[in-house]
C-alpha cells in the first residue's frame, strides 16, 4: 500500500491518487496485461501488427476517467496536470503499483505530453485531437541512435563527429535521413518526436533540432522491433528517415538550440518513468514480504531469521529513501516551466537503478528457487525492468555529477 501521507502532497493529489489507484483495481487485469506483453513480437513487426497489442478498450476507459491525457491542457481535452510535477509523480507511482504494465501505457504518453505543452497552439491542438480521438495510439520521442547514445549525455563534443541522422534545410522544408534507435511506443504513434543534427560541423551542444515527424510521412518506417527479454505492450522500435519531408512548421526549437530543451525532457522524465518503476517495486517488495512472513524454515517465518528479516529492512528503507528523492526532484522543478534543470534526473536515474538492482538481488535470495518462477510476479517485474531502465549508465552519470 502506498503511503500518501507525504509533506509535498496536497489534498488535489491525494484525491489523484486515489482515483489512479480505484481506476486500477476496477479496470485493470494485471495477468492479462502481462500476457499481452509476453506474447512474442516478430523484429520486423509492423506497425499496424503492434498496434493489436494496445488495449483499445482499456485506453478508451483510461480516458473517460481523465487519466489517459492527464498532462494535456485543459483547453485542449486534457486534465491539466501539464505542469504539476508532484502531481505527475504519485499518479505515475500509484500506476505503477496497481497496474503495472498499465503505468507504462500511462506515463510514456504523459512524458511526452508535457513536452507538446510548449509548443505552438496549433500543432498541440493538432497533436492533442489526433491523440484523444485515436485510442490505439501513443505518443514517443526518440533521441539516441544506433551509433550514439551516452553521447548525448557526456555530452561528447568533438565538432561534427556525431550524430548520424540529419535534417536539412530545403525551402521551407526539412529532409530528414538517418535513424534513430530505442524508441518506446515508436511503433503505434502517429507522431514522434525527434531530436536530430542540423549543423554538420558543430558540436553536439550547440549543432541539435528538435521536430515533430508525423508518422504518416513518406519515407518514415520501422527498421526493426528491438525484441527484449522483458517487453511491454508498447514495444521499443528503432525508426527510419529516407528523405522525409515536414513543413518548417514542425520544428519545435530554434534551429541548432534543442540541446538545453533536451535535457529539460530528460529532466521530467523522472517523474513519469522513475515514479511508475518506483509503484511497481514497492508492490513487488510488499508481495516479497508477505512471502517472508508465510514462508516457514525452521520452524518459523522466514522473515524472523535474521539474513532474510535484516534484507527485507534493508529494501524498505532504500524504496522510501528512493521515494524521498523522487519527490524532492518533482518539487524543485514546480514553477520552471520548459527548462527543468536536468541535475535532479541525473541523481534520481542513478539512485533508482542502484535500488531496482538491489530489490532484484534480495528477492533472488528471498524467494530463493520460486524467483524465477513464472506464477510468481517477481520474474515478470525483473525482466521488464532490465529491459526498460535505460537512459545511460550509472558510469556516466556519475561522471556527469562529478563535472557539476
């Protein structure tokens, strides 16, 4: 059960919570979910293949109750929550601990929400109406490349030696060429969000655009499904640019200035990616404990034999130190509009993935030969979780803390 009696939350955020948390136990099937995720996917699935494994039913219910657009403005259809970090926060973590699989449909569209909220009216009115009329499709942004990931991060800044995908300027066109890799939900949305080099010979800082490509362009496609151990029902994709042409009309930062607004995205995808892992690890560190308890070893409990009781502590107390973290970084970032600082993504990526591992290795010795059995959840959270905690090494984020 999550705690919501929190300093940060207001009565607003509870009552949030609340209605994430009635919406999951009414409307969400956990197993079937699941199921859905583990049904096998071709590497050369194609769109319209992938789009059969969104719960067209479920999003369409998501949406009557709110939650679906939760982060897309009022005056476009949307809940308003665009803005309210905290907010973000506990609906992503309730998500995550009641829904699971469905805190990942969730919060992969809010992240991206947020972002369409700065920019001009008449492409999120555009964005906005094709999302909410359209339940089988998502909403996903793509930065790294097939040769080019921590790079971004670093950021490595030797003049014109990467990225790889292009745009360049034709008129009053944009022709894009090139890839782009691990991009989650690529495959079932109608627009994506790209990053991409637009000065060949500067370096990654000052030499970056931003663009919306609707997916309906020709010359856009899926290169291929990147098939993982642990996939979702929106799987990751690595997308292709062969002379794709959009209106200038879709650039959405100043030419060669998407740098900052990149980390700034970075920035607030802690709050959505990082609260629904958080949700979802505390729901696996209650089913663990009361395995402890009712498991009997030598004649008791195996909660009350020191190495299991002392390891089941420790995991209690690195979720709420986790979670202290979490909503510490969603306040500092009220009020900051599009430019988030992105130091606070930075601590929360690294201190998550040191926990999420740390939750792994205890439930391995918890639940000792039943770990890595399919009745229990436990095997279904480890394997997606290895498989979506990206974003860049804990090397290279500490790297990057120590250079600040």
């Amino acid at each position: 059960m999550i705690d919501l009696n929190l300093p940060y939350l207001t009565d607003e955020h509870k009552s949030l919570a609340m209605l994430v948390k009635e919406f999951c136990e009414r409307e969400v099937d956990l197993k079937k979910l699941n199921e859905i995720a583990d049904q096998p996917i071709s590497p050369n699935a194609t769109p319209e293949e992938l789009r059969k494994r969104i719960p067209v039913d479920l999003m369409s219910k998501a949406q009557d109750a709110g939650l679906r657009q939760l982060c897309i403005p009022k005056e476009f259809g949307g809940s308003g929550y665009e803005n309210d970090h905290i907010a973000q926060g506990i609906a992503a973590e309730v998500a995550g601990y009641y829904g699971g699989q469905f805190g990942r449909l969730m919060t992969i569209n809010w992240k991206q929400q947020v972002g369409i909220a700065y920019l001009q009216k008449d492409l999120q009115e555009e964005i906005y109406s094709d999302f909410l009329r359209d339940k089988s499709t998502m909403l996903a942004a793509s930065i790294t490349e097939p040769n080019h990931g921590s790079d971004y991060l670093v950021p490595y800044e030797e003049p014109g030696l990467m990225p790889d995908c292009v745009a360049v300027k034709d008129g009053d066109e944009w022709v894009i060429n090139g890839d782009k890799m691990f991009c989650t939900a690529g495959g079932v949305s109608n627009y994506v969000h790209v990053t991409i080099k637009t000065d060949l010979k500067a370096p990654v800082t000052k030499g970056m655009t931003q663009f919306i490509v609707p997916t309906r362009t020709k010359g856009w496609s899926i290169s291929r499904v990147n098939v993982m151990m642990g996939n979702e029902i929106a799987p990751n994709v690595q997308m292709r640019f062969e002379n794709v042409r959009i209106p200038d009309r879709y650039r959405v930062s100043p030419v060669n200035g998407a740098f900052e607004i990149m980390r700034s995205r970075l920035a607030g995808k802690s709050l959505h990616m990082f609260g629904q892992f958080l949700g979802w690890s505390e729901r696996v560190f209650d089913d663990m404990k009361e395995y402890a308890k009712a498991r009997i070893q030598g004649g008791r409990p195996i909660i009350q034999h020191p190495n299991v009781g002392a390891m089941i502590a420790e995991a209690d107390c690195l979720l709420k130190s986790l979670r202290l973290l979490l909503y510490q970084n969603a306040w500092e970032c009220m009020g900051k509009g599009l430019f988030i600082p992105p130091e606070g993504w930075y601590y929360v990526n690294w201190y998550a993935k040191k926990v999420v591992m740390r939750i792994i290795e205890i439930g391995l010795e918890v639940y000792g030969g039943m770990a890595p059995q399919k009745e229990l959840p436990f095997e279904h959270y480890v394997r997606v979780l290895l498989s979506v905690m990206h974003g860049g090494s804990t090397g290279v984020l500490s790297l990057i803390k120590a250079s600040r």
